[in-house]
C-alpha cells in the first residue's frame, strides 16, 4: 500500500505523480517476466512494442484505488498517473488501455490494447492483453463488427461476447464453458475442446465426466453449446464431448470458390468437407457430427504483427488471417445460433436449447455426395433452421428418435451394454463375403404419431 500526499508517493525508490492524494495499493507490471508464459509467443515480452533497445525500461507502474475501484496504469513509464485515463473492471465500463504508440504511418499496429478485471476478493488485478492469435480468429468469425474502417463482419457483429480466459489448461477447458454460463448468464457457448482432455477416452460413448457436466449445464441453465467435433478426418475420430444431449457438434465445410481462392486448387464440388474435421461415428455409434459449418475464411488476427501470407496467392494485411479447421467452423456455427436467439426474441418466437438443436439439424441442408458420418445432417442454414424454429412456435413438435443396435470394435465391450449402442457400427468381425441380419430397434418421442411419416423416410444412405 501506498500513500500519495501532496499529489506523489515514493515506491521501490521512485517517485511516482498520484493522480489524486489518498491510499491506493500498487504494484509493477514486468513485460519479460509477467508476459512469459501468457503472452510470449505473439508478444515477444515486448507490450509496449518498442523492441527493447538496451537500457530500456521492462516495467509498469499499476495503481489500484479499491473504494473506487478504479485502476491506472503508466503506460508511458513516465513515473506519472496523473497523465493516464483511470479505467475500472471491463465488465462495469468497456474501456481499453494501450501500450506503446501506433506510427500511422506503418502497417503494423506498434501498439496493444489491454482491459482491466477486478478480483475484489482476492485483491488481483489483471491486466488481459489483446495477444491471442487463436482467440482473435475464432471470435472475429463469430462477431467480428468492421466498425468505420474495417473490412468484414463476422456472422453476428451485435453479439456481446464473454471472454473466459481458462490459459489451455485440460481443467481450465472443462472449467470455462460451466463459468461463463452460470456466472456470467451465456445463452450461447462455444466450447474450444481439448483433445488433452479426450484423446485417451477412446469409448466416445457420452460417459466421460465433461460430457455429463455440459449436458447438466444444458438441463439446467438452457443454454445453447456448440463444440468442434476436432481435427481428426478419419472414421470414429470426433470427441466425446459432442455426445452431451443437446450440445451441437460441428464439422467444417470449404466451398468450391474457397479453395480455389485460399489454396489455388479446383476441385469437383460445390461443397466440400475441410482437409482437417472430424467425422463420426461415434464410439457407440451415433451420428455425428450434427452439421457442418464454414470455415477456412477471412478472420481477425493480431494487428501488430505481419498478416498471413501464402506466396503466389495473398498477403493480407495486419489484423487479417485465414484460418480454417473446426476452431472457424464452430464460431461460425455459434454465431448463426446467436442471430436465431436474436430474431426469436424480436418475433416473440419461443426457443430452448433443444428447440435450437432440433431446428439447427433439421434446417441444415444436405450434401448428397457427403456421407452422413462426416456431415452428420448437412450444411447449417440460419434461414432453414429459423422456418423449423417457426414451425414449432405455431405446434410443431421436436422430434427425438434414439437407436438401438449392435456395435462390435475393440472397446465395445466396455460400453454402458456392452456391444450395444445408438447405431449400428461394427468395425471388427467380419470378412469379405460375409452375410448376416442385424435388428435396429428405433424409439421416439412421439411415438406412435410420427410412426407412419418416419417410416416412409427410412433408408440407407
């Protein structure tokens, strides 16, 4: 704690200006040292961008009045807070603080913003720097907003998005999505999965401890979770976590345009899955993923350093990247749902998770020279999902069909019934030439109501 009189307080041996008298507690941001682990890979331990000519200066002056809670930084490490904008939690007032100077004359921002978080109880302050380039790209595809000078929106730029910074920790990951939901009263989530958490759960059967915490998360706050099938292309390579009931999983679509223009390759059709995705099935055989989603497009990146380039296609500038994988598909997923909840709510349209779903994976449309294990039930379309969304408001029922059938691959018999599960899946057991009969059993909702328009649909695809 320190004490400002006469407008200066000393610390550590330095005089500092206050930007009023009174108590406040203080302590020195290091660039190097604090910035390491978070930060070090975009920022270079250089915050200020300055590229840290010898005998440079590596700290920062942070100054915390807690009755006001209001928080200044020395961003120009002139020893002086009377010189800088007094900033509080984000949350309370969406305000940024800059380090370094921009050089308009550059390309490339010589700057980075950051926004404050107070942590009362635990007498923290954070300091969350704009410096993640994984982050920057999955929310510019969901709700990037162009503003005056930028070049593209993301699918839903009015979104207010909550940021849960969980550091790509296994438990973090599990932690993120139940915090942002029942602290913070997230309607729709996307989870950015982690294969450190599943890769050795081979079952895929909707058992593993996250898949049941999002599927309560879903009973009972409602909210509407989309989750990356993740980026194994090979049969049975999706996440258990896209098993939660309710959770909606998702795989990557490229058009044809796409990739001619991000790859300078022509390919035979107009849609197409992503060269990394995740099909199904699933360990006990259910269909997944539930559609697939655009991806690989322009997003936002960090605009202090080079955009990316690929020789002989682009170069895009700072703040620009193309990226694909399910870590683009997803958000964009996430942002259709956010425009869904959006018009429901002016419309006056009634809607819960399973609402979204059911209109999510009936509304999307389908790819016919797709196999249903990778597009699970097609292409999203926010236009096709909202007609479903509509039709149930005025009666419509969601229909739930759970299946019933053998399954035989080397875990099965570890499954809740052994060798048994949604769908039928048997990897192991057979040769060439071989016959044999099979019986799939299929239970609905609304049985027998549907039963005779259901029936007339059932076929092998």
């Amino acid at each position: 704690m320190v004490t400002a009189a006469d407008g200066q307080f000393t610390y550590e041996d330095s005089t500092y200006v206050a930007p009023k008298d009174g108590t406040f507690r203080i302590a020195l941001f290091h660039e190097a040292r604090d910035s390491l682990a978070t930060f070090g890979g975009s920022l270079e331990n250089d915050v200020n961008r300055d590229g840290n000519p010898e005998g440079s200066s590596r700290l920062f002056g942070v100054l915390w009045d807690e009755e006001t809670d209001e928080v200044w930084v020395d961003t120009n490490q002139d020893l002086s807070f009377a010189d800088q904008t007094a900033l509080t939690d984000y949350n309370d007032r969406p305000e940024f603080g800059v380090f370094g100077t921009d050089d308009p004359d550059t390309p490339i921002r010589e700057s980075v913003a950051f926004g404050i978080q107070i942590a009362q109880e635990k007498k923290l302050i954070a300091l969350n720097l704009g410096s993640a380039s994984h982050a920057t790209l999955v929310v510019g595809a969901a709700l990037a907003n162009r503003g005056s000078e930028g070049r593209f929106d993301g699918v839903a730029p009015g979104a207010q998005l909550i940021s849960i910074a969980e550091g790509g920790s296994a438990y973090g990951q599990i932690e993120s999505p139940l915090v942002s939901i029942r602290d913070h009263g997230a309607e729709v989530v996307y989870f950015e999965q982690s294969s450190n958490i599943t890769r050795n759960y081979l079952l895929r059967d909707g058992r593993l401890v996250p898949t049941v915490i999002y599927e309560r998360l879903i009973d009972r706050y409602d909210p509407v979770i989309l989750s990356p099938t993740h980026n194994y292309p090979i049969l049975g390579g999706i996440d258990d976590f896209v098993m939660a009931r309710g959770l909606i999983g998702i795989n990557g679509h490229e058009s044809k345009e796409n990739f001619f223009i991000n790859h300078g390759v022509r390919v035979e059709h107009d849609d197409n899955l992503l060269i990394t995705g995740g099909y199904g099935p699933m360990g006990n055989g259910a269909l997944k993923p539930d559609v697939i989603s655009p991806s690989n497009y322009v997003s936002t990146a960090l605009g202090f350093i080079e955009g990316r380039a690929i020789p002989g296609l682009y170069q895009l500038p700072p703040g620009y990247t193309i990226a694909g994988g399910t870590s683009t598909a997803t958000p964009t997923a996430a942002g259709a749902v956010a425009l869904l909840l959006s018009a429901a709510k002016q419309e006056g349209i009634s809607y819960d998770a399973h609402r979204i779903k059911h209109a999510v994976t009936r509304g999307a449309r389908w790819v016919p020279h797709l196999k249903p294990h990778k597009q699970g039930n097609g292409v999203i379309s926010v236009a096709g999902a909202w007609d479903i969304l509509k039709e149930l408001d005025e009666g419509g029922d969601v229909v739930s069909i759970v299946g019933q059938a053998p399954v035989k691959h080397s875990y099965s018999h570890l499954l809740a019934t052994p060798n048994e599960g949604e769908g039928l899946y048997e990897r192991d057991g057979w040769d060439v030439g071989d016959s044999e009969e099979r019986t799939i059993t299929l239970t609905s909702n609304l049985w027998p109501k549907c039963s005779d328009d259901v029936l007339r649909e059932l076929g092998w695809e």
